[in-house]
C-alpha cells in the first residue's frame, strides 16, 4: 500500500473538508506567525488541501512565491479554482505525494500542517524536505502526534468490535502516523536537519453544535468510514457521534471540544 494512505483508498470531498476545518485554519494561522516572514522568501506548503492557508502564506509573501501541494485531485482543483493566478500570482498549486517531492533547493520554508500524519513512513517525507530546502532553510510543521484524538479513538475501537461493525474491520490496522518526540528526533537528525524546536503539545478541537461535530467526522476520519459500506456510513457517524457525547458531554453553549496531541518541529537544513 502507498504511505500515504490517502492517496488512492480514500476520496476526499473538498468543499466539504474546507467547511469543517476551521480549527486546522486557525492551528495553521498560529503556526505561521512563528516563521516571522519577510515578505521575499520561496515556501512550499505540503498538504495544502483546499488553499486557503497557502493563500494567507502568498499574501504574506508578495516578494515571493507560494507552492501548495496535495496529492487530492479534488483539492488541488479547488485551491486553483478559489485562489486563481490571475489574483495570486505568486502562487501555484500541484498534485504531488509527500513521500516523493520532486524539488531540489528550491525553497527558504518548508511549511506543513495537520497532514504529515496520514503517512506512516517519514523518512522519504523528511529527505525531500531536506532535498527541497535552500541550504539554512527551515521547516516548520505540525501534525497529529501521539495520543491524538484519543477519546474518539477509544470510541471507534470500541465501535468496531460490536456488532454489526466487527466484520467490516477485520484485519483493520491503526491508519496514522502519530508518533511522540522521542520517536521522532532520531529521524530528523538522521536526514541532518538541526532540531530548533520538537514538541508533543495539546490542542483543543472545538465543534460548534452537533452537526459541525458530525461533519468533521466524515471529512477527517476517512480510514475509518471507508471500511462501512456507504449506505451505513451515517449510520456509523451517528453512532460514533452519540458515544462520545455520551461519554463527554457537550458544554452549557452546547459545544463539543476534543482534546488533540500535535507533534510540532522547527528545523534547519
């Protein structure tokens, strides 16, 4: 199967993803303030889903330019559909898969958030990230980490081992990378990149009402729905949604938070 799960087993729906992503947009927007742009520098935005935030980053940069990569056809056509080159000329978007970047010292900053955990074998990741920097360039990501999500996962592991569910997982195996720093330091240094920053940190995923809720199901846990026929899949996603309700209970403003894990490095080439 190809490291990047996503590639060719799951479809992904764009606008719909673009609707329920509000958080990874604002993750992404704090992300970025920690780079400290000069407004010149050549960035490559790895996993850049619908565009926007490879747009905000091309707004920042008008000296520069912008490439955003997905290895989604759907995304890649709707990030050039919404931020077109004839109003961003500083930016470009290409199909292209993390674990075979094809770019040779082309870039200042290497930016990437909430995707490189859709991958189990960064090591290819991290090589053409090296390969793709500028010497001194910097890298700068974030990603699930370990122990993310971890009582929505308690619920689905629960889920699939109950009837009718069982049979559509056998032989399911944990579908993400998300690993601790401790596991991930060895394969940054082994690249040669020199480790600024490494840390496993907690976010909050806050979901406004239920619905909202149920959308970021469906659009972000896809290895999961992708196992129960598609006639079931509301089915599942409401019964996913009610379990963890139920085991942690919206806020008084109805509001459904889930605590996250994010594996965050700086590096330099």
């Amino acid at each position: 199967m190809n490291e990047t799960l996503y590639q060719d087993k799951y479809k992904w729906n764009a606008k719909e993803y673009a609707k329920y992503s509000a958080s990874q947009q604002r993750w992404a927007r704090q992300l970025i303030e920690k780079i400290k742009l000069k407004g010149d520098e050549h960035i490559l935005d790895i996993g850049c889903g619908d565009g926007k935030v490879t747009a905000e980053i091309a707004r920042a940069v008008h000296k520069g330019r912008v490439v955003g990569i997905d290895n989604s056809e759907d995304m890649i056509s709707l990030a050039s559909k919404k931020f077109p080159s004839s109003q961003y000329p500083n930016l470009s978007f290409r199909e292209m898969d993390a674990t075979s970047l094809s770019f040779l010292e082309e870039f200042d900053i290497v930016f990437s958030n909430a995707t490189l955990h859709w991958i189990i074998n960064h090591r290819p990741v991290l090589k053409g990230i090296y390969q793709a920097l500028k010497p001194k360039g910097k890298a700068i990501v974030q990603m699930g980490g370990k122990g993310n999500a971890a009582s929505l996962i308690k619920c689905l592991d629960e889920i699939i081992r109950e009837g009718p569910w069982e049979e559509y997982f056998y032989n399911f195996s944990f579908p993400y990378g998300f690993y601790s720093p401790r596991e991930y330091e060895p394969w940054l240094k082994e690249t040669g990149f020199k480790i600024q920053h490494l840390e496993l940190k907690p976010k909050l995923m806050v979901c406004e009402d239920i619905e909202s809720f149920k959308g970021w199901i469906r659009t972000t846990w896809l290895p999961y729905l992708c196992q129960v026929p598609g006639n079931l899949r509301n089915s599942f996603i409401e019964l996913v949604a009610k379990r963890y309700i139920k085991k942690y209970p919206s806020d008084s403003d109805g509001k459904i938070k889930i605590l996250m894990k994010r594996l965050e490095f700086i590096v330099l080439k």
